[in-house]
C-alpha cells in the first residue's frame, strides 16, 4: 500500500477548483488544493489524495489564464467570461493537459493527453459566498510509453462529460476558500462505458497586485 500511495499524486484528477469569474487584469493568484479520487484499479474502486498547486493570471478585461500542477501531470487553460450579472457569472475554460498515471484500472494506460472544456455558472450569495456549478467535457488519449515511439497497441481514446458543484468563500479581498466535488464519465470510443471516476477537494487561493 506505501507503493501505491507514493505514486497516487500522479492519478489523473478532473478537479478544476475554480468559478466562472475571472481574474482582473492586474492580478495574479496562486493556490494548494488537496482532493480525494475516486478511481477504478484491477476492479475495485481505490480512494488516493492528490495534492496540486494552481495559478491563474489575468490577461484581459473578459479572459485570463492558468494552470494546476501535480507531480506528475500539468495543465494549462483559459477562462472567458461570457455573461455577468450582479448576482451571477458565466463563463466557459477550455484546456490541455498532459499526465503520467502509474496507477490506472486493468489495461496499462500510463501516458494521458486531455483536451477539453468545461462551463461555469456562478451565483453569488452573499458578498463572500458563491455557489459554482460547472458541466464539463473531455476527450482524452490513453496509452502505453511506446505511444512515444509511435506503436499505439492498447492505446485508447475516451470521453468524459462530468459535472460538479463547488462552493467559495472569501475570507479576506486576497484570500479564498474553495470545496468542490465532481463526478466524471469515460467512455472508451473503442470499449464502451467505464466505470465513473469521482474528486472532492479543498482549495486554498491567495491572489496579490502585480508591481509594474
């Protein structure tokens, strides 16, 4: 089980740990998130934390960008504001990432490339509460290491449409608290359905001026 545990943070996490409002201009925060997965290994579900560290830049009046790290997996992402209320914010983050998932379901599926996008529906409650829910898909190649010496045997491709609902706080005009918890649903485009993966995390953000 220490094997295991030691190679967890490197499991592919569909957590994004955000709301539709974008960073202002100006702005650049920074954040540690720590979720819980659930995931299909052999066939059972296994239960692992992974730790991430997230970064978002404001770059425009409607847009910014950013990114989450692990251990062993990056991505990278834009958010844009589509439509804002004084009660509400949409918003829609397509984004890239790559993984290394050593600890994966019955077929040997380590590499991971995702491309996808997910909606974002914020509703302010009060000045420093906002509820968050967000509808996502993603479509991702899954293969062995010799994908990276073009023999594709095993490779897969799978879709994920998946949902989630968060909540943040803001405990100070630089620091935010953020739980969330999702569901996703891959579906092999070779193999049919998979069994559903499940995070729930807790997000600490911290957000400063930029000095010009």
């Amino acid at each position: 089980m220490g094997g295991t545990l030691v190679l967890a943070p490197g499991c592919l996490s569909g957590a994004r740990n955000i709301g539709a409002a974008t960073t202002p201009v100006g702005t650049t925060e920074v954040g540690v998130s720590l979720n819980a997965l659930a995931f299909e290994h052999g066939r059972e579900q296994a239960y692992l934390p992974s730790p991430e560290l997230t970064f978002r830049k404001g770059a425009g009046k409607n847009w910014d960008w950013g990114g989450r790290l692990t251990l062993l997996g990056l991505e990278l992402g834009t958010r844009h504001r589509l439509i804002e209320q004084s009660r509400w914010t949409w918003s829609v983050a397509p984004s890239a990432g790559v993984w290394y998932v050593p600890v994966t379901n019955n077929s040997t599926e380590p590499v991971n490339l995702r491309l996808g996008a997910q909606t974002l529906l914020d509703f302010r409650l009060s000045r420093a509460l906002t509820l968050t829910g967000g509808a996502s898909l993603t479509g991702a190649f899954a293969g062995p290491l010799t994908a990276f010496q073009g023999r594709f045997n095993g490779a897969n491709l799978l879709l994920s449409p998946g949902g989630s609902l968060g909540i943040g706080v803001r405990l100070s005009p630089s620091l935010e608290v953020r739980a969330e918890g999702g569901l996703e649903f891959p579906l092999g485009l070779r193999g049919g359905s998979r069994p559903p993966t499940g995070h729930a995390g807790l997000t600490f953000r911290w957000s400063r001026t930029d000095r010009r």
